[in-house]
C-alpha cells in the first residue's frame, strides 16, 4: 500500500523511503542545491555549488593536542589553505573546481559539489601556536594543534617543627 497520492506517477513510494528523495524534494525551493536536483543539471554544472561550503570537520581533544580532520575528497594538498590567525583562529580554506562541461556530454545526475569553502575555529587558551602541523592523506586533511605544557606549580614540602 502506497502512502504517497497517485499523482506522483504509477510508481510505488512509501514516504518513509530513504529513496523517496528522488520523487519528492522537500528542499527544492532553498538557494542551495539539494541531493535530487538532475532535472536541471547542466545548469548545476556552470554555477557555483554551495554545497561544498559546509564541509565536514571533526575536532577531539586528547591529552597532548587538539586535532582537527576534514574529509576533502578529490583534493590536493596544493588545493587547501591551512592558517593560524593571531587572535588563536584556525582557518582551513580551498576551492574544488568544476569539472569541465563538454557539450556532447549528457549529464544525468550531479551530486559532487564544487566551489570555495572555509572553515574557522577559535583555539583555547592551551592551543600551542608554533607547533601547529598539517599533513593530507587519502583525501583527509588532518590539522594537529599540540597543547601547552600546563606547568605544575612547585610544591615545597616544609618541615613542622
């Protein structure tokens, strides 16, 4: 039994199917692109796609560092700014070019996305500025921002007399 009314065409779609995406968009209508937008993908294909301005950071504290990764797939090293500000502000920037329309090519779908994106972080106070290293592996940008060494105040022991 179909949830969804008949005019959706003759195709059977429960609205609780992760699928369903592709008959209704609930986010059409939102200046950015949505992951059923191919009806007009030549156009997505020429404009810049903001999709790409979200991308996705993890950041996790251990005891020696904060340590910042981002999924930059399709990207060089060459491709992505990594910068300290000196207000303790991390900034992890880049751009992804679109890929080049040519026009006897038929495009059917776009979901990559493409365009410039930027990331900012204000570091904590134990953020060790100099030491700030940056490597990129496999489409994963890993940003390591070691820890001041907290110094432990001296403890004297005196003698009671």
């Amino acid at each position: 039994m179909s949830l969804i009314p008949s005019f959706f065409g003759n195709r059977r779609s429960n609205i609780f199917d992760p699928f369903s995406l592709d008959v209704w968009d609930p986010f059409k209508d939102f200046p950015f692109p949505s992951p059923s937008s191919s009806s007009s993908a030549s156009s997505i294909v020429s404009r810049d796609n903001s999709a790409f301005v979200n991308t996705r950071i993890d950041w996790k504290e251990t005891p020696e560092a904060h340590v910042f990764k981002a999924d930059l797939p399709g990207l060089k090293k060459e491709e992505v700014k990594v910068e300290i500000e000196d207000d303790r502000v991390l900034q992890i920037s880049g751009e992804r070019n679109v890929e080049k329309e040519d026009k006897n090519d038929t495009w059917h779908r776009v979901e990559r996305s493409s365009g410039k994106f930027m990331r900012r972080f204000r570091l904590p106070e134990n953020a060790q500025m100099d030491g700030v290293k940056a490597s990129m592996e496999n489409g994963v940008l890993t940003v390591t921002v070691p820890k001041a060494q907290v110094k432990k105040p001296d403890v004297k022991a005196i003698q009671i007399s």
